[in-house]
C-alpha cells in the first residue's frame, strides 16, 4: 500500500522503517533538512522536505494515490490540520497523532468529527488501554479507542446467585442499551447468540454505557460484591498513568496513583476524584515502602522514562507486589525486563505498529484488531454504498453467533444498537467477529 507519513523525528522514523520492513511504499514528508537528508540515506523510502501543512507540498507527495497518511510531527496542530488537508486532498485513510487529551475529550468538541480525519492516535493512551486490559483480562474486548470513550465493556464472572443462570440470553429482561459480547467458559471463548444458555461460572462481557453496565450487572450477580478492590499503584501521573487510572472501574479497583510534580498532582485530583493522589517520587524505596507498594495486586510503572520504570519495578517486586508491570520503549531493554522480575512490559512503540497496521485495510475495513486467544477479531467498518447489511435491520442479517454489531457510530454519536435498528450508508460499526466466520460475514459489508 502507499503510505504518507508526515513527520521524520523519532516517531516518524520508527514507523517509515517498519512500514518499509513490510514492503508498503513509503514517502516521509519533514521540514528539518537534516531529517529529510538522513531519511533518504538509511531508509529505502522517499522523503521530500517541506511543511505537512501545506497542500503545494502535499501534492508533491502524492497524497492523492495515498491509501493512508499518518500525521506524527511534534506538534498536534499540525497533525490534525495536515491528516484533514490530506483527507480532503484524496487520501483514504488519514490519522493524527495527539498528545493532549482535550482533542480527544468529546464534551468540549469532536476535533476528529469537524476535521474528517478516520482517527486521533495517542500513543500514552493506548498504551494505557493495554496495560488496563492486562489488569482486567488479557482476551477482554477492546472496545475502548473504537468507541471513542463513550462506551464500556465490562467483564464478570456469573455466580451462583445470579438470576441469568440456566436461561438463554434471549429470555434475559437486558435494557437495549447492553449487549452481551461474548462469553467464556472452560477455556473457550465465542460471539455470544441470543440461544446461547448462561451457566455459573462463565465470564460475560457487557458491552454498554457506563450506565447502562451498571445496572445490568446485576443480573449476573456473582456473590462477590463484598470482596475487597483490586489493589493498584501507578508510579507517574503522565498521560498513560493517567489514562490507566481512569480507564480502570472505580466500582472494583482501589487505585493509588505516585506523582513527582506538585502542580500535575492538584490537577490529576480534579480530574481523578475517585483516586488517591499523592505528591512522591516512585524512584524512592521508601517512598514506595510508605505507600504500601508491597501489598498492592498491581504496580504499574509509567514515569517517562525507562529506567526509571524498570528501577522501580524492581523494587516493588522486592518489596513484595503481587504483579509488576512497567512502559519500556526501547527495543533492547525488552530481554532484560523478564529476568528482573517484571511480569509484564508494554512498548508504546508495539502497541501503536498493532494499531497502525490494523489500519492498512482495503474496502470497508478501517481497523482490524485480534484478541489475544486468536479466535476473534474486532473490526471497524465503514458501511458503503451497495452493502448488503443496509438491507434489512440487524436481527434479520445472518449474522447471529457469527458477528456481533457491539457500536454504531452515526452522526457524531457512538452506541449500542438494538435488533430493529438498520444500518445507512455512513456508518461506522464496530464488529465483533469469530474468525471461523470472517470469509462469510465480512463480504457482507462489502459492495
């Protein structure tokens, strides 16, 4: 595919290179000379030197024939006007890389929405969705970045209280606004189908609003109400500290969350009400041995900085965390984590090539991502012209068992569609997908 990255400082570097490595033809645009000069001399790509923002150099590019054009200069602004410029010039796909939250805060503006662009990537972000996804369960659903914040997937284990039990999903009084994803049992997990039958023990996610999640929860009460919250310390209250604290259900996680600057501490307060916030630096030992790091569940390391995360990792784990887990990005220190006693270590540069390259789709597809156990993926979709799944509303598609419709983004606005609903051209869905049934269900969303 031809792809237009826009920016050739180290983000950009690192994504031209690997997207070269899987044989795409890449052309880097750069306003530093020397970046520009470098680029062409170590990769097998073209870079042309100029402003990203500016439609003369743009053409020179070739944004026109472009299949995908990532915006990841240094600056947001940049981004978001450049990947909207390209959009409109007549690139298919266009993404912009963000770092300040309020391009994604949808209650001040849908900057993605006004400006057309397929998505806004931040790389703290994600990285803090995977990292809250290794805390909750490995396979949940990632419905997170695709539903843009606005709904919830929640995942609980069904109890011998719960009123669900031996009954079909069908027969369960679920408001409209919840979906049930899937469900698991004895090691297995599949699209959940309104025949599908509730046993106890099986672990059900609930795809809904925040709302919505909360009240029907209850209908699968496990009988473990009562139990304490998962404990969790984050050391370092940057974007991806605190996108995992957010991201984590206050209802069952008490959440500690180590800063070192006095200021980010009284603003993470305001935005965190539910988290306790404390003024410390993670570096310390007995910092962290005042706060109790060794008896928390989970300890996630997320200062910025590398070793620092790896430092303080160690020292949780000696002073007795359950589980550590740390934000490493450098490719050589990914050898070295394991052996110091770090459960888990998640690149920021990882995550985003798994995101990146689910978009290098052809037709209808905007995004593939696969859960961790390989039989289902969840796509992102964009209903076309000639679709056959406009053709009728989604109870009477055959997709039960096969294809779950979790989201529905029209007219600005994400949610849970219910049975009668119909698709329209425009749309975006998220689709949750059983890999056996991909080559059947997907040509449904073609033309």
């Amino acid at each position: 595919m031809r792809v237009l990255t826009l920016g050739a400082g180290t983000v950009g570097r690192w994504v031209a290179d690997m997207l070269c490595r899987r044989r795409h033809s890449v052309t880097v645009v750069d306003i530093d000379p020397e970046n520009v000069r470098r680029i062409n001399s170590e990769l097998d790509v073209r870079a042309i030197e100029g402003s990203a923002s500016r439609s003369t150099v743009l053409f020179q590019a070739d944004v026109c024939a472009a299949d995908m054009c990532l915006a990841v200069t240094g600056d947001d602004e940049v981004n978001i006007v450049a990947a909207s410029m390209a959009k409109a010039l007549g690139a298919r796909r266009s993404i912009a890389r963000v770092y300040a939250p309020a391009f994604r805060d949808l209650s001040t503006f849908d900057y993605q929405r006004h400006f057309n662009i397929d998505s806004l990537l931040s790389l703290e972000q994600l990285s803090a969705f995977e990292l809250a996804r290794a805390i909750r369960n490995p396979d949940a659903i990632p419905l997170e970045h695709f539903a843009r914040g606005q709904l919830e997937v929640y995942e609980l284990e069904v109890g011998k209280k719960s009123s669900a039990v031996d009954h079909k999903l069908r027969d369960l009084k679920m408001p409209d606004s919840i979906r049930i994803g899937s469900i698991a049992r004895g090691g297995r997990m599949w699209i959940a189908s309104g025949e599908d039958e509730i046993h106890v023990g099986d672990r059900v996610s609930l795809i809904g609003s925040l709302e919505s999640v909360s009240k029907a929860r209850k209908l699968f009460f496990s009988g473990n109400e009562d139990k304490r919250k998962t404990r969790v310390m984050i050391a370092g209250g940057g974007e991806t500290g605190y996108h995992l604290a957010d991201s984590l259900s206050r209802r069952d996680y008490g959440i500690v969350l180590l800063e070192r600057d006095a200021d980010r501490c009284h603003q993470l307060a305001k935005q965190l009400p539910d988290v306790t916030i404390i003024h410390a630096n993670a570096n310390r030992r007995t910092v962290l041995e005042d706060e109790g790091a060794g008896t928390v569940d989970y300890f996630v390391a997320c200062t910025g900085s590398d070793e620092s995360n790896i430092m303080a990792g160690v020292e949780a784990r000696e002073l007795g965390a359950a589980r550590v887990m740390c934000v490493v990005g450098r490719p050589d220190y990914a050898n070295v984590v394991g052996k110091l006693g770090i459960d888990r270590a998640v690149s920021e540069r990882d995550v985003a090539a798994r995101q990146i390259l689910g978009y290098l789709n052809e037709g209808s597809i905007i995004s593939k991502s696969q859960l961790p156990n390989g039989s289902i993926s969840v796509y992102e979709l964009e209903i076309i012209e000639g679709s056959k799944v406009t053709t009728a509303p989604l109870a009477e598609l055959p997709l039960a068992g096969r294809c779950l419709i979790g989201a529905i983004h029209r007219d600005g606005f994400v949610r849970v569609p219910r049975a009668e609903d119909q698709l329209k051209v425009g749309d975006v869905v998220v689709a949750i997908v059983d890999g056996i049934n991909e080559n059947e269900v997907l040509p449904l969303f073609h033309s």
